[in-house]
C-alpha cells in the first residue's frame, strides 16, 4: 500500500477546481417510457489530460478521442459500474461535456478519493443541461 496521501494536495483551492456533473436517472413513466431526470451537482475535483489515444483513421477524416482524468471525492457512475435506473455520469467543464467511462478507486492515495476516465461527447450526443 503507497504511503503517499495525496488528498491535501487534491483539496487545494490552489490545484483543484469545481466541476458539474449531470446525472442521470432513468425512470419509466404510466406508458410505459423510459424519461432522464438530470439532477446537477458541483463538487470539486483536479482535472488533468487524459491517457493519449490511438490515431483514429476512417475514409472521411483522422482524429483522437479527447478524453481529460478527473480526481474527486464525489463518488461518480461510469459506464461499467452496473448503478440500476443512471446512465453514465457527465462532466461539464470549460463549455464542453464528458462522459465518465470509466472509475477506480484511489482510496490508497487519500480517503474516499477516485480517478475517473472521461471522453469527449460529440455534439449530436450531447446530453441536456
């Protein structure tokens, strides 16, 4: 186990800032459909780049997945986290929006802390703010 506790560093107001996170609830109405209840919140959280991606190459264009890592204490859904009735979280920050794909937990490095993966939504898949 690190001995490393990096939480006075990631609660900074120096190094860290406030992000929003749109979650989404996914509930079925009298009819049968499904409807998102977006619920916002602001915690705050150290963004970083994220890991580099591969070129992507098609016929029509080249380009790479923006993605960004985030470290906070606010306890994120991801893709992959199996959370019944919420879509993956989004994260809004400097005027675009990013789905958390994936999260770990980085307890080891500072009580209640994770690291999340986050890609780049293009415009068409933006989700209502």
């Amino acid at each position: 186990m690190p001995l490393l506790d990096v939480s006075e560093v990631l609660t900074d107001p120096m190094f860290n800032e406030v992000i929003t996170v749109l979650r989404q609830q996914q509930v079925v109405d009298d009819h049968g459909r499904a409807q998102v209840i977006p619920t916002t919140f602001t915690p705050i959280g150290v963004v970083t780049a994220g890991s580099p991606d591969p070129l992507l190459r098609t016929e029509d264009y080249q380009a790479t997945k923006n993605t960004i890592t985030v470290h906070t204490q606010f306890r994120l859904i991801d893709a992959t986290s199996g959370v019944l009735n919420y879509q993956p979280d989004v994260i809004i920050w400097q005027g675009s929006q990013y789905l958390v794909k994936k999260t770990w937990d980085w307890s080891k490095y500072g009580a209640g802390f994770i690291c999340a993966e986050c890609e780049l939504l293009p415009p068409t898949e933006v989700s209502p703010t």
